[in-house]
C-alpha cells in the first residue's frame, strides 16, 4: 500500500459522504413536502432516506477514522468533536466538526425516537438542515480537491438538488393533490 492510500481512502470517503448526505437531505425534503414523489410510494422514499442515511454515517466515521491515522492530517481526537481548534484551516475543519457533531446527534436521536416522541425527534432533526451546508463548506474550504473541476461540478450537483428538492416541497399544491404528511 502506498504511503498516501489513508489520505486518498480518507478524501475518497469525505466525497462519498457528502454525496450520500446530498441524497439523504433531498429524500428528507422530499418525504416531508406532503406530496408523493413521482413513481415512489412514500413509505419506499422513507426507507431509501433511512438507509442512504445510514450509509453515509458509515462513510463519514470512515472518513474521520482514517483521518485520524493519516500522518498528512494529523487529526487529533479532540478536534473531531470540538470545533474550530484544529491546527489546519480551523474554521473549515471546524464546519466539518460542527458537520460531524450534528450527525451524532441525528443518530442518537433517531435511535432513541420512540423514547422522545415525534414532535421532539422532528424539532432535533432539523439541524440535518444545518449539517448539511456545514459539510458542503467544510469539503469546499478544506478539501484537497474542492478547486478541480469535477469537484466543483459535484459540489453544484448537489447544491442544485437540495435546492431543487426545497423549492419543490415549498412549492404550491393543488388543493386535490395535497396529501397528509
């Protein structure tokens, strides 16, 4: 194995964790608009968020644990839970942090959702909507790839479909179409 396959698995699973958050922020969006998505009954749309979700909490533990061996990244334990005190870039490593903490307690939560109730559950899973710009901006300001272009591509993709998703569900229904959340 070469001496930069940590930094390389590492950027590789950071990418992959953005993209899958991307997709499990659009699925969240889309499940909530109070519509069905075209073709998709909604519990399939509800299972698909589930577990891109979880896929990309995998990847991003994958991202943090490899960074934590890199001798490149030199992160510390410490600077994955508290943010903005890394010795590199701190304030987009921090974003990444903030980005890490705020999944931790999405999946507590989540685990723990029968014990705390729909309304609690739903009021904490709002910071998903805080996560993820966090990650966005902690891969754009920090990541070594955030100026090639096919990141920059990547990275419009999937401010397009967030925001896609968010105009969708914020947009008007007709009164015959509309379904309960």
């Amino acid at each position: 194995m070469s001496e930069t396959a940590l930094w390389d698995f590492a950027r590789g699973s950071g990418v992959v964790a953005l993209v899958l958050l991307t997709m499990s922020v659009f699925l969240g969006v889309v499940t909530r608009s109070g519509r069905p998505a075209p073709g998709l009954p909604r519990f399939a749309v509800v299972a698909v968020h589930r577990n891109v979700s979880l896929v990309a909490t995998v990847f991003l533990a994958l991202h943090v644990i490899l960074l934590l061996f890199d001798p490149y990244a030199q992160l510390r334990l410490f600077d994955i839970v508290l943010p903005f005190v890394g010795d590199y870039r701190p304030f987009w490593q921090g974003l990444g942090t903030v980005a890490f903490d705020l999944l931790i307690a999405l999946v507590v939560t989540s685990l723990l959702r029968h014990r705390l109730g729909a309304r609690s559950w739903r009021a904490i899973h709002w910071a998903a909507y805080a996560l993820w710009p966090s990650a966005l901006l902690h891969a754009l300001g920090t990541g070594t790839d955030s100026g090639a272009p096919w990141f920059i591509a990547l990275a419009v993709i999937c401010v397009a479909a967030v925001l896609g998703a968010l105009g969708w569900r914020l947009a008007k229904v007709p009164a015959r179409q509309k379904v309960s959340a």
